[in-house]
C-alpha cells in the first residue's frame, strides 16, 4: 500500500485457515487502515507493518472486532520517529502459539502512539507481551491467561 492508500474492511470474517502467514501487510507514507465489526481468525498475524527504517505517518483503526487464533495480532515496527496513530477500542483478542520459536503479540508497536480502550486479551503471555515498545500509549485493557 502506497501513499494516501486506504483499506476499510467492515463487518467481515476473515479466516486464514491455517494457511495464511500474513493478512495484512503495508507500507508507505501515509496508509489508513480500518477494521470494524470483523472477526478475524486462524492467521499467523493480522496486521503487520515491517518497515523499521521508514518514517511514516499511518492510520490503523480497530473497532468492535474479534481476532481470534491469532500469533500476532497487530504489529507496527516503523522507525521511532513516526506519528503512526493506532486505535483499538472495543475489541477481543485470543492468543495462540502457531510458532513455539516466534513471540506472540496481541499488540506491538515501536513507535507512533496509540490509544487502547474496553479491550480484552486472553493469552498464555504477560501484559509486557501486549504492550511492546517505546510510545505514547494510553490503555484500558482487561487480561486473562488462556489454559
């Protein structure tokens, strides 16, 4: 996804089967992603953004949805001088291990700020797993640890 590009996805299930490594993967200047009202499972990780060395100033949003089977959830590695904004509100993540070797994240960013509210996870991992990374964070989550 390049400059100004834009993907919306509302109420949707989205299912990787198993299959699927990455659903979403962007880079660029200034990509808007929003996610409202989806359920989103069995993927290795579902947004993705691989781009340390870029400074960017993107816009992921995440309502009212359900990331369910998921390594990683949403994991933003930009450049720590990015004003990538991150919302997530509303939404439920459960955990699961695809790959022993890798760490699981329901959430991660290295730089940009975010804002997390009414958010449940539900992981075999800690808090420190779901929040990583230097930013501006304010957060309201509930955590549970799966069996």
């Amino acid at each position: 996804m390049g400059e100004s590009t834009r993907l919306d996805f509302r109420h949707c299930v989205i299912s990787g089967r198993e299959r699927c490594r990455r659903m979403v993967c962007f880079q660029g200047c200034h990509p808007v992603v929003n996610v409202d009202s989806c359920y989103v499972s069995d993927l290795f990780s579902f947004l993705t953004v691989i781009a340390p060395g870029e400074v960017t100033r993107g816009v992921v949003t995440v309502v009212d949805s359900v990331l369910y089977d998921l390594q990683d959830g949403l994991k933003v590695a930009v450049h720590h001088g990015s004003s990538v904004a991150v919302h997530v509100v509303g939404c439920q993540f459960e955990m699961r291990l695809c790959d022993p070797a890798a760490p699981s994240h329901a959430f991660s960013m290295t730089g940009g700020s975010c804002l997390v509210r009414c958010t449940t996870v539900c992981s075999t991992t800690t808090l420190h797993d779901f929040l990583y990374g230097k930013l501006s964070c304010v957060c309201h989550i509930t955590m549970y640890v799966c069996n």
